[in-house]
C-alpha cells in the first residue's frame, strides 16, 4: 500500500507540555479595569434563586473567580431571573 502524505501541525508533534506552551497567549496589551482584585480560588456556593416561572431554584455549584462585588460560577440551567 503507498503511505500517505500527511502534514501535522506544528502544535500536534512534541510533548503534552510543548504543546500546552505553544497554545499560550500573550497578556492582554490594556490595564486591567476592575476595581476589585478577582479571586481564582475555588469555593463552594449555595444558591437560591427562581426559574422564570417564579419556581424556587436551589443549588450548590463551585465558583470559578470571585471577588468582593460578585461572583462566577457555572450552571447546568439555562437561565435565571434576577
């Protein structure tokens, strides 16, 4: 059978950690504008808010950044009303 001439990325040879640094980014060029230093620390958080029905919505979901004027987190709903 005749080999194929397949190309390979440069980013798909070498190891996991060459390839991990050939994906990382510069730092972004502006300051940074938030007033609040953000917090990368995971924590636990308990949730309780309603659906846009007005049905109770209670959950427990880990936040991914926080700091003193809120918080991020990420949910398996689709929305929620504030």
């Amino acid at each position: 059978m005749p080999e194929l001439d397949v190309q390979v990325l440069a980013e798909q040879t070498g190891t996991k950690s060459e390839r991990k640094a050939a994906r990382t980014y510069a730092p972004a060029a502006r300051p940074e504008r938030r007033r609040e230093r953000r917090h990368k620390t995971p924590r636990q958080v308990w949730i309780q808010a309603t659906d846009a029905n007005g049905k109770l919505i209670e959950e427990i979901q880990v936040m991914r950044d926080y700091s003193r004027g809120g918080f991020y987190f990420v949910s398996s709903l689709h929305c929620y009303c504030v």
